[in-house]
C-alpha cells in the first residue's frame, strides 16, 4: 500500500541553455565517513528536551460493491447476512509524551502514546465488521469508544546509536507500520538503529507482539494473505541503509518470521536531473521469500519486484511502474504491517501468483499555481496473469486462480494548511474504483475516503 516513487536518470527537453541554468541532483561518490557529531552529546536533559503532541485524524470511507456482494453483517438475532456496502466512521486520537535523553556517555529516554478511538458510525449494519477498521465484538456489534497504549518504550543512546525496547514504531521493508487508518499499528519488542556513519544505518531488532490497528490488545504475527491460523513467535530483522552517491540509496533487509518464512529486500533509488527542468526517476525494488523452520504455510519460494519511472518538470509529475511476482503464492507479508514496498501496491497489492502489473500516474502540484499545500493525483493500475493452479502448497488458498485479471483507477486530491494554528492539518479526499474477474481475491468495488489529520503541540 505504499507506492515508492524514486529515481534513477534525468534529461531535459529544453535546451542545454535550460541545463545549464539548473541545478541537477549531485552525482558526486560519498565516502563513507563517522559523523563529526554526536546526537547524544547534544542531549538536553530528561526533562529539559521532553515534548508532549499528538494529532486527531477524522477518518470516513465508504466502500459499495459493484458486483457480488462482497460484506456480511450480523443481525442482533445473530443471523448473519451478505451486504453490498460498509460505511466506517472513526474519530482517532493520539497523545504523545517523549522524554528528552539524559546527560552522559549513556542517555536514556522514553516514549508514551495514548491511543483513543471513537465510532462515529455504529450500524451494525453500516460498519459491516468485524473488519480492520472500526472495532466490534464478534457479533459485530460496534465498540463505541475505546482507548490502549500505542506506544510505551524506554531507550537508551550512545553517541549516535539507539536501542529502543518496548512497544514501539518502526518503518523498514520488512517489518513497518501501517498508519492508513483511524490510528496506526505498533509492534514490541527490541530494535538497534546506528546512525555512526554519515552515509551509512544499521537496523536489527526483535520483536514479538503485534498492536493491530483495530483492536485494544495484542496479538502474535501472521500472515497477510496466508492461512492465519499459523503464527509467529517471533520476528527478526536486520537491514543496511548506504547512500554511495548523492543521488543513490541503496538497502538491503533480512527478515525471519518463526517457522513461516525467511525474506530477503533490496532496493535502490537514483536521482538525476532538476525537476524545475525536467528529471526522469526511477527505482528499483525486490523481494525474496522462502519457506523456514516448520514451514506452517508449506513451500514457499517467491522473487517479486517493481521497476519505476516518474519524469518531474516543475508542478508536474508522470510516473510508470512495472511490478512481477515469480511464484505459485501470493508475494506476502506481515498482517496489520505496510512491508511491502513495492510500486504497483495500491487499493489492491496486486501481488497474486504469477500476476504482472503496470501502472501509470500523475500528481500535479499546485503550488506552482499560487496554492502551496494543494495537490491532486489520478492513476490506472492493471493486474493479468493471476495463476494459483500450480501450487502445491497448504497455505494460501490460491488454486482457483486461473488466468484472473483485474484493473484499478483513484483520482485524489490532498491540502495541507501552510500557516496558522491548523498549521500542517490535512485533508485528503480520494474516490477508487476496482474491478476484477470472477476469482480475482479483492473483488469488484467503489470507495470514498476522506481523512482529516490534525496535529498539534502542548509542550
């Protein structure tokens, strides 16, 4: 669900005048080099570097099946029910306490978030849970407010190296979380991030619990599109991030889900050019998955990637992706989590077994126009070559699948306020539309979302 847009070559269309007057990305090498400052010895005390803020975000999505319904709903008789529609409604808030770090060789802090959710909508009928956006009990029966920790940590830092242990946020391709919602997902557990190197990250972490975005507890890590009857214990990361160029990132990430699978990420971006002239990016993401230890989903053994292009010249941008998954199952990731950096994932993943996409995209900014902060996009996504029918497997229920295909349009519009006491508030607007053949897994559907995202500061 995470579209990447990043780059690789740059040419310009308006003269070697025009080049020359801009001021392309830098292709300079970057040494890899220890940084000459040290985050820890600037510290400012526990007390003396603490802040307190949070956001309120008003999230509403209507969604309307166009074909076979695709919703159930339970009656207050128990009975339940098939329904072309769901309506959610939700109001989520966000406290966040952070400490500063302590004086000394070893600084220590901590991170508190509250967490708080109000159903606006509470029709059984209309919400159509249980689903993963408004929480109900199992009868689908609608919670009307309810209220966890999202995050509640303590670190410690040496010089530019944090350890983090407790319920937390982190963002990697392999494991990161999903904030697409009313409130966002979080995860204990144990990380490392080393910032030593100017040009040059480490991540390894640990983790064990997953706090989904819908639901006041915890629970162990499954499988987005596999079997969830099988969990995880535990998951294990490690990762690199290196800049070798100005203009090129680069990261490699490992990943262990217990007795599910192992997964290697590669990824690499370049940029080349001046978008005030005009600037053609493009990226590059891979995935490797294999089956590990007991194997609970059966044989795994998947190579997906995305290829992407997007040409800028000043309010403009055009974009065109190429995605392939290479294997009898779905490429597949962690439930509840946004792992999946790849360029064709949208509404739909399109991540079915063997299935290719394109995709083409446009984003004008109108803050060439007069109208900073205001932003439209519209996109078309195709999925073909959906093929389960030669997995041997006994995880994902893929069999069916035979020569599906399916398409994808959204057109948005997002305005964020540049000044003011609303400052950095956010409205976004989106209308999506997905069709899909008989087995295509995600269906034939209309959606609405507007999300408005309020941020604010006490201390």
């Amino acid at each position: 669900m995470r579209p990447t847009k990043i780059a690789i070559l740059a040419l310009s269309l308006s003269g070697l005048s025009a080049v020359a007057q801009a001021e392309p990305v830098s292709q300079d090498f970057v040494p890899v080099s220890v940084k000459s400052t040290s985050a820890q010895s600037e510290a400012k005390g526990f007390i003396e570097g603490q802040s307190l803020s949070g956001s309120t975000r008003n999230w509403y999505a209507r969604e309307r099946a166009t074909r076979a319904p695709l919703f159930k709903y339970y009656k207050s008789d128990g009975s339940q029910h098939d329904t072309h529609s769901r309506d959610n409604w939700v109001q989520g808030t966000i406290l966040n306490y952070s400490s500063g770090f302590t004086e000394g060789a070893v600084g220590f802090a901590t991170e508190v978030a509250a967490y708080n959710a109000i159903a606006l909508e509470q029709g059984r009928a209309a919400v159509a849970g249980p689903n993963n956006r408004t929480l109900t009990h199992s009868d689908g029966d609608v919670i009307g407010q309810w209220s966890k920790m999202g995050l509640a940590n303590v670190k410690a830092r040496v010089s530019n190296t944090t350890l983090t242990a407790g319920r937390q946020s982190i963002d990697t391709p392999v494991i990161a979380y999903i904030g697409n919602r009313a409130l966002p997902s979080s995860f204990e557990g144990v990380s490392i991030r080393s910032e030593e190197f100017d040009n040059l990250a480490f991540d390894i972490g640990t983790f064990d619990r997953l706090s989904t975005r819908t639901e006041q507890g915890t629970s162990k890590f499954v499988a987005e599109y596999g079997d969830r009857a099988f969990e995880a214990d535990h998951v294990n990361i490690a990762g690199v991030n290196y800049q070798p160029l100005k203009s090129l990132k680069t990261s490699v990430y490992v990943s262990n889900v217990e007795d599910l699978w192992n997964q290697y990420y590669f990824g690499a971006n370049h940029e080349l050019g001046d978008s005030s002239v005009l600037s053609l990016t493009t990226g590059l993401n891979y995935y490797k998955t294999k089956d590990e230890g007991k194997s609970l989903l059966g044989e795994i053994d998947n190579d997906t990637y995305s290829l992407s292009f997007g040409l800028t010249h000043q309010a403009h941008n055009l974009s065109f992706s190429y995605q392939q998954v290479n294997g009898n199952e779905y490429f597949d990731y962690l439930h509840d989590t946004n792992a999946i950096y790849l360029a064709n994932s949208l509404l739909s993943d399109f991540n079915g077994p063997n299935e290719k996409s394109i995709q083409i995209a446009y984003v004008l900014n109108m803050a060439q126009y007069g109208v900073p902060g205001l932003k439209f996009n519209l996109y078309n996504a195709r999925g073909w070559c959906i093929d389960g029918t030669h997995y041997s497997g006994t995880g994902y229920d893929v069999k069916n699948l035979d020569g599906e295909n399916h398409y994808e349009w959204g057109i948005g519009t997002t305005y964020a306020v540049q000044s003011g006491s609303l400052k950095d508030t956010t409205i976004r607007a989106t209308y999506t539309a997905h069709r899909a053949s008989k087995n295509q897994g995600d269906g034939s559907l209309d959606e609405l979302r507007i999300v408005t995202t309020i941020p604010f500061n006490i201390l």
